[in-house]
C-alpha cells in the first residue's frame, strides 16, 4: 500500500539525550495504525509532533507527499481537553464554530450525529463536569472527528470505556476507514492492538516492529499480541 | 474570523456565567473593598482625594491581570488551549474574543470601583467621563494582555497570585501615589517612566481631580496604548508558543 503519512529521518529529544532518532514510519491511507507502547516509550511524542505541536530538531513529516495544515487532523488527546463548565451541547458547538462550522443547522446534525455515535444525547444539556470519567472520554473523541478529520490522531481513546462501547468505536473506526479516513492510535492495551490493520511496537523511541497484528503473531510463533510483544521485546523481530 | 473570535468571547462569558462562585467575587470583592475604603477615608476627604486615582487604576489592573492570567493557566492546564490552537483558530482571534470575553467582566468591576470613588470624592459627570472611559478601556486592554503573558510564566494558580507582589508591587509604590514620581531619587523616576500603572494612574488624577480635557491627557493614553500593543505581541508569542510548543 502506498503511504500516506511519511516520517523520515525524524529526530526529536526533550533534552540533550536523543529521545527519538532517525525515526522512519509509513502510513498507508484509509488505514487504522496502532502506536503500542509502555508509558514513557514516545507515543503521545509522535502524536505531537504530527500535529506541530513539537518541532522536530531534524526529519520531515509529509502527508501525501506534501507538507499539510492542521485543518487535515482531528485530535484526540489523553486528558479530556473539554470546558468542565459548558454542556455537551455548547462544547460540542464552540468546537464546531472554532472549525469555521457556522451554520446553526449544520452545527447541529453534526452535534447530533456525533452525540449517537458517542451515545451521549439523552446528555446533550449536561454540564461536562458532571459526566462520568467515560462519558467525558467519548465527548473527547466526539469533538476529535467534529472537523471530519482525513486523519484522526487518537491517544489512549479507549481508557476507561467499557468493552461494548469499545466495540461501538471500533466499527465505527472501521466504518472511518472505509471513508478513506486514516487513524492513528496509540494504546497500551493489546485488544486494541488486534483490532488495528498494522501495530508499531514502539519502546524508547524506538520501532521494534511494524507488522499487521496476523504476522506479529505469527512470526514470533506465539499465541497473541500480548506474548509477540513480550517476546520481541526480548528476541527482536524477524520474518 | 469574526465567528472564531465571538466564539471565544462567548466561551469565556459561559464559563464565567457557570462559576458561581467567581462571578460572586468578581462583584463581591471590589464592592468590599471599595466599602472598607469609603469607610477608612470618609472622615478624610483630602487624602480620599489623593488615593481616589489610585484606586480606580490600580484595582482596574490588578482585578483583570489576575482574572485572565488565571484563566489561562487553567486553560493551559486541561489542554483545551492546546486544543483550540489545532482549531482553524488564529492567536489574535483568541486574544480579541478573550478581550471581549473579559472586558465586560472587567468593566462591572471597574464601574463599581469607579462608582464608589466618583461618589465619594463628589464627582460631577461632565464630559471627563468620556477620558476616565477611555482610560479604563486602554488599562483593561492592556491587562488582559499582561495577565495572558505572565500567565505562560507561572505553572499554576498560586504562582499566578505570586506576581501581585513580582509585578504589582513595584508599580504600586513607583506610579507616583505615595510620592510624586518627580521628587523620587533619579533612578526611581526612570523606572516609573517604564511602568504602565503611572500612566494610568496619572491620567486619571489629571481627569477626575483636575478635570482636564483629552488633549493634555493623550501623551499618557498613547503610552498606554504602546504598553497596550507591546503586551498584545508578547501575549501573541505566548499563545504561538503553545501551538509550537518549542
């Protein structure tokens, strides 16, 4: 497949140690691509520095072959990133007004659209500070893909969401997919790992392995992801 | 643009609407204050007038410098400045609709405080009240922009609270309210001069105890404009810096 997102040669340290060196990922388009690492190894980094919020010190990141703006991106970070005071509905809105969203109809079908996906609009008129740690998770991925995103960046997007509502998102992901939307998401939980087209096993800052989960798998000779990882971790990867 | 910013501005007054508690003391704390003054100085008109300036520009900064600084560091905080900044939002739109946001905060605070002092002193409305509405407006501008630049230079709200002492202390004691900036020691006088409370602080004593007109208060309006515009640009850098977080 051919890539959509391109990093190469990317460099990037917090302080004088090198943090992440000569660093090269592809991404292929319409493709779900899960970053897998223990906390620490530079996951949430690579988010950052896709969305320009960290300069790298060396190395390009191209989308499509071409240097590309943060209108392409939808975001998803590990904290909430919500207004704890507002509703559902007018976080919901202020997001959409801030994408140029201006017309009240369409500001909400789309508020509307993303509420049943996130199954939150028997919620709509509650503050945020009064949902529960999952439902203010999902408001957070709602307001991700409010911009209809070409790529949407997702870090952890499953913590503290239970495994039905796990699998809602995980169709729904597919469906994204099968729109020619690319999404890259990072996790420390392997059933989220299965569920992704490719798996980058990432540890200090480094690419252990790059491989579609089958493979991971199937090349280490073990029983699921959760061992593969183990055992690459400790015996590298080879096919 | 025009929606990003109003967006902005809206979220501000949301927020502010929902916290009870800081819409309370955004009322409550200068009508306290502006009480205990009243009563303090009642039996003292001559002083009252001395410190009545002094009042309307320091408390006019100081509320608005500690209500957007802390804002914005809660802002910063739980991420959502970094997550507006990934919007199609601009750094000047933000800092426009913050403006908005807060200058109609700011300015029920710095009517109250100007009330209570205008009462006080007797104040007759004539056509100064349109210099004292300017003056107001170019101290508000020029807060809201300090309180967001500082605001990158403290880590949270206490450090926020530290730069009363850091930034408004100095200005207090050197704008010339306890003694005439020109009977300071040299040295003092051009560290006034580099201070934008002076101005403030000046303009409004020749306004409302002189009763000048515009024209001889507009070299002390212009540099508080120019404070005004430096504070803008640095607060600019500020919220650029969060988009590139270098």
């Amino acid at each position: 497949m051919k890539e959509y997102i391109s990093i190469k040669n990317l460099k990037f340290s917090y302080t004088k140690e090198n943090f992440i060196s000569e660093l090269n990922i592809d991404i292929p388009k319409s493709c779900s691509v899960g970053l897998i690492g223990p906390s620490g190894s530079g996951k949430t980094t690579i988010i950052k520095l896709i969305l320009g919020l960290l300069s790298p010190q060396k190395g390009s990141i191209k989308i499509n072959n071409q240097n590309y703006s943060h209108n392409d991106l939808g975001y998803m970070p590990q904290q909430y990133a919500l207004y704890e005071e507002l509703s559902v509905n007018e976080n919901l809105e202020i997001f959409s007004n801030l994408n140029n969203i201006s017309k009240k109809s369409e500001v909400r079908k789309r508020s509307h659209e993303l509420l049943n996906l996130i199954e939150l609009s028997d919620k709509a008129k509650e503050l945020v500070q009064n949902l529960s740690g999952g439902m203010k998770q999902r408001l957070s991925m709602a307001i991700a893909m409010i911009n209809n995103p070409q790529i949407l960046l997702l870090d952890e997007p499953t913590v503290g969401i239970d495994p039905v509502l796990r699998e809602s998102f995980w169709n729904h992901f597919k469906k994204l997919n099968k729109n020619e939307i690319t999404i890259l998401i990072t996790s420390h939980v392997m059933d989220d790992a299965m569920k992704c087209d490719k798996v980058i096993f990432f540890i200090e800052g480094k690419i252990v392995a790059y491989d579609t989960p089958v493979n991971l798998v199937k090349y280490t000779k073990t029983n699921n992801l959760g061992e593969a990882f183990v055992h690459i971790v400790n015996k590298g990867y080879k096919k | 643009m025009i929606l990003r910013t109003l967006s902005i501005a809206k979220l501000v007054l949301l927020k502010m609407r929902r916290d009870k508690r800081s819409i309370g003391l955004v009322v409550i704390a200068p009508l306290v204050i502006m009480t205990l003054i009243t009563f303090i100085f009642n039996e003292k008109p001559g002083t009252l007038q001395r410190v009545a300036p002094a009042i309307i520009s320091v408390f006019t900064f100081l509320f608005t410098f500690l209500l957007t600084g802390i804002t914005f560091i809660r802002e910063r905080a739980s991420g959502t400045l970094e997550r507006i900044m990934l919007t199609k939002l601009k750094a000047h739109e933000l800092l426009i609709g913050y403006f908005l946001g807060f200058f109609i905060f700011a300015l029920i605070q710095a009517t109250i405080v100007t009330t209570f002092v205008l009462f006080m002193i007797d104040y007759s409305i004539d056509s100064t009240l349109i210099n004292l509405i300017i003056i107001i407006f170019l101290s508000v501008l020029c807060s809201v922009n300090a309180g967001i630049m500082f605001s990158s230079l403290a880590q949270n709200e206490f450090q926020m609270i530290q730069f009363i002492p850091v930034f408004f202390a100095p200005q207090i004691f050197l704008a010339g309210i306890f003694v005439p900036v020109q009977d300071m020691p040299r040295g003092l006088e051009i560290i006034s001069n580099f201070l934008p409370i002076s101005y403030a602080f000046n303009s409004t004593k020749l306004t409302i105890i002189n009763k000048v007109s515009i024209e001889e208060i507009i070299f002390d309006l212009t540099i508080l404009f120019v404070f005004s515009a430096i504070f803008i640009i640095a607060s600019s850098l500020v919220v650029n810096s969060q988009k590139n977080n270098k």
